[in-house]
C-alpha cells in the first residue's frame, strides 16, 4: 500500500473521544446509540462531529440499546457502515441481537465501555459485560490506551469487512475512556487509503428484491454455523495483515498480543486492557530484584489466539493470569480459557497457572496490588481455583 | 514523574482545567495523563482531578495517591475533605483566596500559594457574578508557581479546550494569575525544566 505523506497533529483527548473521531474518520453511514455512564461522553463527540458534517451520516437516537443493534443490523443489511457504543447494562440488553448481527455476518463495530453489572449499581470498570458476550460470534479487542482504541476500531472495520464478521472494541471505564493522554490524529486521507468503501456481496436493495433472516432448515442450519466459526478463527492470523497495512501507513501496530521483557522470563504475568500499562512497571520492579519476569498482554480475546498462546508459553515455567471478571461458579475466564490453550501442550512444557480475580467494580489495579499476586504465585503452589485479591 | 490532584467543587471547572493543564504541559513537550475521580459529579459537591507529567511515556494506569503538588479551587473545600492528603513534603499548595499564603496554618511541610482567583475571574466576566468560573485562571497560577510550563503553552491549553471569544477572556485572566505568581524572580521556564519549548 502506498504510504501517505502528510503532518500528523497529536491531541490531548480521552479514550472515548479517541473512539469517537475513529468511528468518525471511518466515515461510519448510520451510527445508533442509547447513553449511558461511562459511555456517554463518547456519543456525545460523535454526535457533536456529524452535527458539523451534514450528510455525512445518519445519527439515529433511539430509545434502547436493543434499539440501537436492531437499527445497526438494518443498517449494515442495507449496505451501510454501522457504528454503536454501550457500556454494561446496555451491552446485555443487546445480548439476543448480537447473536443476530454474527449470524447475519454484518460488520457493524461496536465500542463498549466495560463497566461492572449490577446489583450493586456500579459505573466503574470491569470485563464481565463484554466477557460474558464471549460466544456471541464477535471478534473482541481490549485496549490499553486512547491510541490504541482509535487505531483498533479504524482496524476492525477493515477486518470485519474483509470477514463479514462484526467487531467489539473494549476500553476500561474511566482508566481510559475518561483518560487524557496525547493521541496521534491520522487524517481523512490516511484513513480513506486504509479503509476503503465498503461494497457488500448481498444487500437488502429495493431494486434488487431478496428476503434475509428466513427460517432455515436442518439440513443447512450447522453448516452456516460453521462457517461463522471458521470466518472467526480466520480473524486470528487475518488481523496481522490489517496490524501490518496500518503500521506501513502510521508506523504503529498492536499484534493479538504483545510481550514485554517475556523473551528470556520464566515467569510470564498475563493481563488485558490498562492494567497491562501498570503491570509493565511490576515487571521492572521484579526485574530489578532479579526475577525472570515478563508481561504478556492479551489484546484479542475473540478469536482465543490459542495457537500463538501455546508458542510463546511453551516452557515457561509460571504463568500468572490476572482477570478483572468472574464466571461465577467457574473462575476467571482468562484462567480457564488459557488452561484449555496450554493442555495441547505436552505436559512436560506447560507452565503452571496461577489465577487471580481483581479489580472487579473499578477497584484500583495499582502496582502493589499487581504485586502481591506475583509475590502470591512464588510463595504457592498453583491452585485450582482463581484466588481473590483485595 | 510528577503527579498533581485539583481540588474543586461541581461547575467550578476542575476537570475542564485539568485538561486544559494537561493540554499546557504536553505544548510544553511533557507526556502527560489526567483524568476526574472516577465518581458521580453534581454541582457545588466536592470534585477532584488528577493530572501527571513525565519526561517519558506514562505507564501507570492507577489512580493518584501521593500527589507531588496540589491545587484547591475553593477554600472552603478545606474544612470537608483533607486536601492535604497523601501531599509529599516540599509539594506546592496552591488555593483561592484572597488571604496571603501565610494565613493558610498547618501547612509546614509544604509550600503553600494563595491567588484571587475568584476576583480575577470575576474581573474578566468568566461566569457569573456570583459564581465566577476559576479554572482557567487557577492553571494561569500554577504555571506561575511551578514553572512546569509557560504562559504561552497555558493559552494554547486554552485556545485549544475552549472555543470563540471567550478563549480570550479565560487567557486574559490566566495571564493576569500567571504574572501575580510567576513574579519578577521566576526564572525561565526552560532553565527549570530543561525541556523543549
């Protein structure tokens, strides 16, 4: 791809602004969005930047985030680029349609700012909104800073499309969509040579007739399935290619995951979103006091890029997985999921696994909190069980 | 790293001026990261933001509980909340009021600094006569009395944060804190930084 030369302007914005002028500059056609806390100042830019762009764009208010996906999926069937942002409550009241718009194979993007659930009514940051729409046939990314979430949705449109699947872009409520932090501006230009216009296979048209969502028989029922699986699993090694045109055009890139100081640990620290950006300083501090410890940030959790996850932890020897989330009567749901990876491992070469649940309803991730988890996981044998730190 | 917590009231424009800080202090050439306390913000209760400032990228993604300076839009906020709390030693304490810094008691380990910010809004017309608007001339005063950045960087924090004519009047204002605070002695911001302009 040709690689636009042009001056790029750094702004001090927060994560949801940051998602807001990225659902902007990818010239999404119908954006549909109810507001809720802590999602609420992002529908507020965007519906402040299309204001300002007349024709640009069909801002469509609606009375529920049910609403909003059911608008996003007639939207997309119509051929349009569709956007939505929710947060919590919003996102399981979505739940039946997300199903839908997998099953539909439209790439709509949604951004959704993780949020606890209630009861207790909580507005602060945790992952079981978006986890617990993990088997919804949606890619999801969790994100680490207001770059990272302007670059990530900008890329999933480009990927969903590329796949008919849709995307779930995910930043922590408040640690980042209430955050200010420099974010490098691309421009119109840029964004239109990355993300072309989309022009889909089958699309509801008036002069062309066609009827979609019918009722569909035994015989054909698993197989479409299937198919979504597969356009899934095809988003794990597809997504580097996206990464790769992004980075000749910006010069910045994320990968499914990203190591730091993993390369020589025997001791690896897994974690998603911003306590990724906290622990790299756990890391150090360990580091320092001669422990061979590294991070590995899970950036995308669906598709589980299990096949990498095996590569890169083949022979460590620990393996300690924070999860800000609970699959209640179960465990973390990183800690589970990574087990499954590793067992197609031989045993021999798989790490112990340690899981920790934290952080839930917006507790603080801070370094000795993170902290005492390692000092946790060296002191004990694993457990079977994901042990709560308070 | 230096870490630095505002003290306001709801409307009084803590977070705004948080951003406005941070949007002076990245055009001076630091990294920087603010954010408000992650709360339910209502007027005329308590409202705190957080801002830090590095020389490199900024990875600690928690909240501030040991801020190097801090700055309290309204004296009265003293008498409800410790806006002390957590305050390292030597850090500067920056408060609206019309009292010297010498009235402010039991602030020995630190260095305190008083501005009229209210009188100063008030002159300029930001906000109303009876509830003047004092965040922007609360960032013109800290410039001032940390020399963290420039009066320049703080008007194109402002410039860039609010829009029409009344960017001028805020930076009239923030300028008019900036010169009671900087005053005649304050060294060159780059002599003190050592950072680019």
């Amino acid at each position: 791809m040709m690689r636009v030369e042009e001056k790029t302007a750094v702004r001090v914005i927060t994560g949801n602004e940051a998602a807001a002028w990225a659902a902007f500059l990818a010239r999404s056609q119908v954006i549909a969005s109810y507001p809720i806390t802590p999602q609420t100042s992002l529908i507020e830019t965007l519906a402040s930047l299309t204001a300002k762009a007349p024709g640009r764009c069909r801002f469509i208010n609606v009375e529920s985030e049910h609403s909003a996906m059911a608008a996003c999926i007639a939207a997309a069937t119509a051929g349009a680029r569709a956007f939505t942002a929710t947060s919590s409550q919003g996102l399981l009241l979505m739940h039946e349609l997300l199903h839908w718009a997998s099953g539909a194979r439209l790439p709509i993007v949604l951004v959704n700012v993780n949020r606890a659930t209630a009861p207790g009514w909580n507005i602060w940051t945790d992952q079981n909104d978006s986890m617990s729409q993990r088997d919804t046939g949606w890619i999801q990314f969790y994100c680490e800073s207001a770059q990272e979430v302007l670059d990530t949705v900008i890329q999933s449109y480009r990927l969903s499309e590329e796949l008919r699947v849709p995307s779930m872009v995910i930043l922590d409520a408040f640690f980042l969509s209430h955050t200010a932090e420099p974010v490098e501006m691309p421009s119109q230009d840029l964004v239109d040579c990355f993300l072309p216009p989309w022009s889909p296979e089958f699309l509801l048209d008036v002069d062309n007739p066609a009827a979609f969502g019918g009722l569909l028989g035994i015989d054909h029922y698993q197989e479409m399935r299937g198919d979504l699986h597969e356009a899934l699993h095809a988003a794990a090694t597809r997504v580097e290619g996206v990464d790769l045109a992004w980075k000749e055009l910006t010069g910045r890139s994320y990968g499914t995951i990203e190591e730091y100081r993993c390369g020589d640990a025997d001791i690896v620290l897994m974690t998603v979103a911003t306590a990724s950006s906290t622990a790299r300083l756990v890391v150090d501090s360990f580091r320092e006091r001669g422990v061979g410890i590294g991070r590995l940030k899970l950036r995308m959790f669906r598709p589980f890029p299990d096949e990498l996850l095996r590569e890169r932890l083949r022979g460590k020897r620990h393996l300690i997985v924070l999860d800000r989330n609970c699959s209640y009567g179960s465990n973390g749901i990183l800690f589970t999921e990574i087990k499954g990876a590793l067992y197609g491992l031989p045993e021999a070469e798989r790490p112990q696994v340690h899981g920790y649940i934290s952080g839930l309803g917006g507790r603080d991730l801070t370094p000795a909190r993170i902290e005492s988890m390692v000092e946790h996981a060296l002191n004990h044998a694993a457990e079977e069980r994901s042990v709560w730190i308070g | 790293m230096i870490e630095i917590r505002i003290h306001g009231r709801g409307g009084q424009g803590a977070v705004v001026a948080s951003l406005i800080l941070a949007r002076a202090a990245h055009h001076q050439g630091w990294e920087v990261q603010v954010f408000p306390e992650f709360g339910v913000e209502r007027r005329g209760a308590p409202v705190t933001a957080f801002a830090r400032l590095d020389r490199q990228p900024i990875y600690l993604r928690s909240k501030v509980y040991e801020p190097d300076h801090v700055i309290v839009f309204d004296p009265g906020l003293k008498e409800s909340i410790d806006v002390t709390a957590g305050l390292k030693d030597n850090g500067w304490i920056l408060v609206n009021t019309s009292s010297p810094p010498e009235a402010i008691r039991n602030l020995e380990r630190f260095r305190p600094a008083t501005i009229d910010a209210t009188g100063i809004a008030a002159k300029y017309k930001i906000g109303t006569a009876t509830a003047p608007i004092v965040n922007t001339t609360m960032v013109g005063a800290f410039a001032g009395v940390s020399g963290l950045f420039s009066m320049e960087s703080v008007a194109a924090g402002i410039r860039e944060t609010i829009q029409g004519p009344a960017a001028a009047l805020n930076i009239a204002a923030a300028s008019e804190a900036y010169q009671v605070c900087a005053g005649p002695s304050r060294p060159p911001v780059e002599a003190e930084t050592g950072i680019r302009q």
